[in-house]
C-alpha cells in the first residue's frame, strides 16, 4: 500500500483510499500524524472486508459481526475526539451488498476493496472521553 494520498484545504482534509487499507487504522494513523485533535469525518467507497458492531446496553458490551463480499460503503460517518490525550475515533458504516441488503454498525474494521473517499473536517477546539460505569462507554467529555 502506498503512501496516503490527501490534500487539506483550509481545515478540510480530502483523503484517498485504496485498495487493501483498512480504514479505520488508517484514520487513526493519520488524524494521529496530521495532529487532529477533534473533527467529523464523514465517506463512502466499497470494502469487502468489513466487522462491525452493535452495543449491547444490557450487557454492556459490543456484539460484533463479520461482513465479507463486495459491498458499497453507503455511508461512513462518525467523529474524532481524545481520550487520555490520545485520538479517539468513533465511526459507524452503512454496508449494502449486491443484493441491495443493507448492514451497517459500530465500525471496528473495513478494507478498502476499490477506493474509499473520505472527507474530514477539522473542528478548532477538544473534546476528550471518560469511562463512564452506567453505560460501559467513553463518552464525551467536556473540560
Ligand atoms: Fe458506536
């Protein structure tokens, strides 16, 4: 895999892609190297490789699924936060497959099997997250 092919314009990032990235490790890289402290990204492209996950609010936990097979990414959408000074990214997909069935979740992992097209908009500010014990999530948290 080649090196990340992006351009900034402003506080908008445009970011390319390709075929065998895995998103979301991607994104964190780069947000992590571009210094993005809080921001929306927001994509769509086509991965067959995909696990993603839905949240248990009983359990407090993830049930999480593997997507195979050529599929669209309809829509990627989510947010970049801090938690300990590190970037947190939340993301979540909507998937249709070639028989037009939807599936979409929590996103834990996609790989690029054409291209993805990402949009990031960088917000001027920082919101971090904390453990929070009634619902087993990191939530925003405001200084
Ligand atoms: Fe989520």
């Amino acid at each position: 895999v080649d090196k990340l092919d992006y351009r900034r314009f402003k506080d908008k990032y445009i970011v390319r892609l390709q075929k065998g990235e895995e998103v979301v490790e991607t994104l964190e890289k780069f947000v992590k190297e571009e210094k993005i402290r809080l921001g929306r990204i927001t994509g769509i492209g086509a991965t067959d490789n995909a696990t993603v996950g839905f949240f248990d609010t009983k359990e407090k936990d993830y049930h999480s699924k593997k997507l195979t097979g050529d599929m669209e990414i309809l829509n990627l959408s989510g947010n970049i936060s801090e938690m300990e000074g590190e970037p947190y990214l939340h993301l979540h997909i909507t998937l249709e497959d070639a028989k037009g069935v939807l599936q979409g979740g929590h996103l834990n992992s996609a790989v690029i099997s054409a291209t993805g097209e990402i949009i990031i908009d960088v917000i001027d500010g920082v919101v971090g997250r904390n453990y929070d014990d009634e619902t087993g999530l990191n939530l925003f948290e405001f200084e």
